[in-house]
C-alpha cells in the first residue's frame, strides 16, 4: 500500500521467489529498486534480501497471513484481484485462496507449481515495515531520517542533546552554509580526501536536490560569493525547523535527551539499541550518524566510531580538518585581530607547494585563521 512493498523469499530454490511491490510479482528485483541476488535458498535456512540496500529481514507469516496481504492487493474499486503471478492459466487469487483454505485444492495446486512452490506456500518469509533507528539527530541523521519515513519505514530518531542541529546552528557563523550551487565537477575538485567515494551519495542526491527540499520545506534560499548558498534569513534555526517540520511531516519518531551506548547485535546483524539509562529498543536496522570527533561540545564526541569498532568495523586514524593553525613565531599574536582580504596563502613542503589560493585569512592570538587556513588546513594536516 502507498510505497510500501513486501518481500518474498522462498524456502526452496524453485519459482515461488520474487517481490510483490504495487501489483505484481517481479522476479529478481526489489521494491526498493535494487536487484536482489539469490532469491531462493536451500531449505531450512532463510536470506535477506540482497539488494544492499533496503536490509529487509525475515519474518515468517502463515499461509492465511499471506492470503490477508493478497486481499490487500485487491482493487476495490471494480472489484478484482491483480493478476500476481499467472502460470498456465492460475492465477495469483487461486493460489492464495487455496492456500488459505487448505484444502485439496492447495495440494493440486502444489504439486503443479512443484513441490518448492508448495514450501514457498507456507514458508514465505515476509518483511513489511521495517522498524529503523536512526542514532544521531545532526544534519546526515535527519536526512537518513527523512528519507527512511518517505520510503514507508518506521523510523525512530535519537538525539542525546537537548535539540536537533546542535552543530548545525553554528555553521556558517550561524548562518548555516547549507551548501554549493557549483556544478559537480567543480564540488568534487574540492573534495580533498578519495572523492570518488561520493559519486553514488551525489547521484543519488545532488547539491540542487538538497536546495530543492529545504525550499520545498518552506525555507528560502539564496547564493552568495562562491557559489555558497545560505537561508534567505541569515539564521541556521530556519534550516533546522526546516528539517524539524519535514520529519514530523513523514512520521518520524524524534525522541530528545536519549544517548545510545550500544548497538544491539543478535546472529550477526543489528537488532536494537542500549540507552545510557538502561533502556533498549529493537530494530530491523540501525543508521549511525553520531558524527565524529570535530566538536565535542556538539555532541561529536567519537562515539560512532566505538560502536563501529564494537560491531568489528575498521575505522581508519581521524585527523583535524577545517582547523585553524598555530604557528612557532610569536609575532602573529601581535597581530591578533587583523584580517587580511584579497591575498595569496602559500603552504611549502621545503620546496614542495602544499597549498596556495587567494582569498581572505586573519591572524589570531595562537596563529592564524580565516577561509584560506581553513581550507589549507585539510591538506596539510598530515604533515604537521
């Protein structure tokens, strides 16, 4: 129902698998738009979809069970069921009412479609809204959020301070910088560390995609120096309730002041969360975007990268980016407060150039800072 889709995986390796998603059975595909591998398996043992990305589990349903979902599927305006799956000449509503009545009917049925059908019959293993949590209410956390509820799941998001876009609302000065309206080429020209990961994310949701669902959520915006683009109000609270609005809008489940410690694993896969006051919550699946290590006081303290260490992820060493620098000499302290437009900052290896571009840069009472430092800093961290 709406976009809601079901997931059939057969005991068994004959024709019964496949996916009913709207009105029909569509072997080998997905209702979340992945093709799935391997659909059926060898009896007694069961198989998440293998699409990768909707992480469907099993849960067994009896033969009435999946005669009610075929109801489900009936078109109430004339009267008639869609045609699931039609092979020489039975159609989908024979079998499920034979399944259901479980009569000799169902026998012959069986024993026409083979005797993989006749498991499939009564050993369909169903996965119809996944209950998700999402771990983090920052800006990737309310995304994953958002976009979790538009694909009919039920999605529970937990923030362990006191709001949502706590680091959020001191971007851009408190402006918010929500993005760059610069084409793709020239955004992943920018991108300093193995751009090529990103390719998928962008093609699945651009720069101009972002900008459209934050106006379409009743919050302007505008483009700046650089492509930059800002609220039309000058206030990163806009794009939080932006966002705020948006969730609630789908149905998301925000719960505040609750801090995750734990993820929950059961037969190797995520099945829940332990909270630092003791309670649990299950789960089909966990999205964790705790953030990582940039701003403490914002909540980015490393404890996604715990859990992920816990569930036997790699994470591989974190380094400061977007920093400002310290320098040896003293004298740049002197200068605390001048800002410098319109210059040209050179970052040297011995004779090897780092980094050099023209912009703005200001000295501070530790060293210097300023967009140019900022964007220095990235690439040459390692070498400090």
């Amino acid at each position: 129902k709406g976009k809601t889709s079901i997931c059939f995986v057969t005991l068994g390796t004959g024709v019964g698998g496949g996916m009913v998603t709207n009105n029909h059975i569509i072997n080998g595909f997905c209702g979340c738009g992945g093709e799935i591998g391997h659909i059926t398996v060898n009896k007694n043992e069961t198989k998440k979809c293998g699409c990768g990305r909707c992480g469907w589990l099993e849960q067994y349903v009896s033969a009435t069970g999946i005669a009610n979902m075929a109801h489900e599927f009936m078109n109430k305006d004339t009267g008639r069921t869609s045609v699931l799956y039609n092979y020489d000449k039975i159609t989908a509503k024979e079998v499920f009412d034979a399944a259901k009545a479980k009569d000799k009917l169902s026998l012959e049925i069986a024993d026409k479609f083979g005797q993989i059908l006749g498991l499939a019959l009564s050993n369909i293993a169903c996965v119809f809204n996944p209950q998700i949590i999402v771990i983090g209410g920052g800006a990737a956390g309310m995304m994953a959020a958002l976009k979790a509820a538009e694909n009919g799941h039920d999605v529970t998001l937990l923030e362990k301070n006191e709001k949502l876009g706590k680091k959020l609302f001191i971007t851009g000065k408190g402006r918010c910088n929500v993005t760059n309206a610069s084409d793709m080429e020239t955004i992943m020209s920018q991108i300093v560390t193995n751009p090529r990961f990103l390719y998928s994310a962008f093609s699945d949701c651009s720069n101009t995609d972002v900008m459209e669902l934050i106006e379409n959520g009743g919050c302007p915006l505008k483009i700046e120096r650089g492509q930059r683009v800002f609220p039309e109000s000058d206030k990163s609270s806009d794009i939080i309730s932006c966002f705020s609005r948006l969730l609630k809008k789908a149905g998301v489940e925000i719960i505040l002041n609750k801090e995750v410690t734990h993820i929950i694993t059961e037969e190797g896969r995520a099945a829940g969360v332990s909270l630092s006051d003791g309670k649990k919550i299950s789960a089909d699946a966990i999205v964790l975007a705790t953030g990582g290590l940039s701003y403490a006081s914002t909540g980015s303290t490393g404890d996604g990268h715990r859990m992920a260490r816990e569930l036997g992820h790699t994470v591989t060493p974190c380094f400061p980016a977007l920093v400002p620098v310290n320098t040896k000499e003293d004298w740049c302290r002197t200068l605390q407060g001048l800002s410098l437009k319109n210059v040209t900052f050179t970052v040297k290896d011995g004779k090897k150039k780092l980094y050099e571009d023209f912009g703005e840069m200001l000295f501070t009472h530790f060293g210097i800072s300023g967009p140019l430092v900022l964007s220095a800093s990235s690439k040459i961290v390692k070498k400090l």
